[in-house]
C-alpha cells in the first residue's frame, strides 16, 4: 500500500483522514500545527494526539518533509538548494535573506514545458510537476525555514501549468493551521495561462506578477510561445478589470534588455497597455546565458524607464538581482542539472 504524506494535506482532508477512527478535527489541526509551523519530521514526536492516533498515523502515512541534497551560497548570502524527490524530480529552490525580509523562490514543476529561449529552465525541459507538499517542503525543510516572511512561485515551472497543487500550496502557506504568512506576502508569477490566471484570481487572495517581456505582441510571440494562444493584452485587460481586494498586488515583471526592450518606444507602448490601471511594474536585469550576445539594459536606463512610468501614474519599482553569481536569479534556475 502507497504510504500517504501528511506534509501537503489540508486541515480538512487530514480530518477527513482520521475521522473515520473517531479522532476529532482538533487532533488535525495539531496534526498540521507540528508539521507546518513546528516542522516535526517524526510521526511520534506530534504534539496534542492521542497515542492511538499516532500509531495509525504511523501505519498508513508518512511526514513527507524531505532535506534538499546540496546547497550554494552567493557572495550576496543568497543560497540556492537541490532538491531530488523519491520518484527522481530535480528542482532548485532560492532563500534571499534581506534584513526583515527573508524570501524563498519556490519551484512549482521539475523543468518546465513554456519553451521560453531566454530561460535556462526551459531549455531544461519538463520533467514533471510538483505536488502540493513538495512545493510546501521547500519551505519548511531549509535551514532557515523559521526565519521566513515571504514566499514567490518564481522558481522552476510555470505555476498556471500546475494550478491545482499551486492553489492547494498557497492555501497551506496562508492558513492559520498553516504556515500562517500573510496573502501580501505570498506571490504567484505567470507567463501568462488565461483560464489559470481567471481561477487563481478567483480563489486565492495571494498577489500576482506576470512576466512581460515586451508590450508588442510579434515581438513577446518570438520568445514567449503562449502568446500565440493567450494574448498578454486580454490578460492585462483581465488584471485591469479585477476587483482586486486591498492590498492585494498585480503587477508585471519586465526584464529590462538592451537594444532589445529598452527603446523609447518601448517605454511609450508600456505606458498605453498599463494606464488607468492599479498594475504595478517590476523592472529587472536581464541575466546571460552562456556565450548569449544580449545583455541587460543599463542601470541608468532602468531608471530613465522607471521614472517615466511614474511620472505617468504607474507605480514602478527597481528591483535588485540576487545570486547571478551562483545561477539563482531569474531565468537561471536548472543552469547545473542534467
């Protein structure tokens, strides 16, 4: 008999679980207290149940926390970790310490399968999706896992292709029986799946980023293939139309590239899609890959685009890379594994 994994389960389905042996729900959410917030890896050391249950925990599920099997750290403190699953998925996952804010880059599938040219883990290819507990294990079972006040799905894979476990994840990380982070500080990133993004809107309070790459549709169909099927400017019109709750964040990730998507025009066609909207803008450096002939737009024209967008009413941000130097920054993920 398969052994189920407790890590990854809801309050309600490990009731769900024990409550035929007439265990009650608050011996489930002891269950997901020891495991989420106290991160106990051993059946017999869970606090508040009664040793009966214990014992058939013990019978029929595991814990399902698992160590990563090697870690990098960064000049800048960043550490990348490896991850391999029992049925042999490889993913990476990033912690960025930053004074009060401690973020870890979730994967949410091994590879991933949107075939995107300037990103490393595409070129790794998809070799399958991550379940909800291995997505959660990321996050509770590094060294600094206490420590943490924010999660981003910016790592491997494209959340939207794995919704399910992406929703079922955000709900543990979220939940008071949970990890109990706030939704402000939980951030889902897309290329961009129209029916995924219109489901995450709709049952998760969690924010959401959606990478760009350029305003012009042939221009972002040349790199991001789901544009051929679903227009980033029906999902821009989508996010503009959300009634988003307070303090809930939209926003746009644009990978700043010299020559490339840093023209004027650029930045006049970037205003025009994002006006009279609530739609903020992440501005990024682009990282090389091998012997790759771009490069990233300069700092000085990062900022010039910065400030016009603010300028015009579009809230805009800078944002500072980490961990190029041991392949943990953005589009670099898979860069070592084989």
């Amino acid at each position: 008999m398969d052994r189920k994994n407790l890590c990854g389960l809801t309050a309600d389905e490990i009731d769900r679980l024990i409550g035929p042996s007439g265990f009650r729900s608050g011996h489930a959410i002891s269950i997901c207290n020891s495991i989420y917030k106290k991160r106990i890896t051993d059946i017999s050391q869970i606090e508040k149940i009664p040793k009966k249950l214990k014992e058939e925990l013990d019978a029929k599920t595991g814990i399902g926390i698992f160590a990563p099997v090697s870690s990098e750290v960064s000049s800048d403190k960043t550490v990348k970790y490896l991850f391999i699953t029992e049925t042999g998925k490889k993913f990476e996952t990033v912690y960025i310490p930053d004074n009060k804010r401690n973020t870890v880059c979730v994967s949410t599938q091994s590879g991933c399968r949107m075939g995107c040219p300037f990103c490393v883990t595409a070129r790794y290819g998809y070799h399958g999706n991550l379940t909800a507990g291995e997505i959660v294990n990321q996050i509770i079972s590094i060294p600094d896992a206490g420590k943490i006040s924010h999660v981003v799905f910016m790592g491997m894979g494209e959340p939207m292709d794995n919704l399910d476990n992406v929703l079922k994840a955000c709900e543990i990380i979220t939940a008071e029986w949970g990890l109990a982070l706030s939704h402000r500080n939980v951030t889902v990133s897309t290329v961009g799946i129209t029916s995924g993004i219109q489901k995450f809107l709709d049952s998760s309070d969690c924010n959401l980023t959606l990478s760009l790459y350029s305003p012009f549709k042939d221009e972002r169909e040349n790199v991001v293939p789901v544009e051929k099927r679903f227009p980033v400017h029906k999902i821009i019109e989508m996010m503009k139309n959300y009634q988003a709750k307070k303090k809930r964040r939209l926003s746009v990730a644009y990978v700043m590239i010299k020559d490339v998507n840093d023209s004027d025009k650029h930045l006049e066609e970037l205003k025009t899609l994002l006006k009279n909207s609530i739609i903020r803008v992440n501005l990024l450096p682009y990282h090389r890959i091998g012997n790759d002939a771009m490069t990233s737009a300069s700092a000085e024209r990062m900022q010039y685009f910065k400030h016009n967008l603010v300028v015009s009413g579009i809230s805009a941000s800078i944002r500072k890379s980490r961990g190029a130097d041991i392949s943990a920054a953005c589009g670099l993920l898979a860069m070592g594994l084989k």
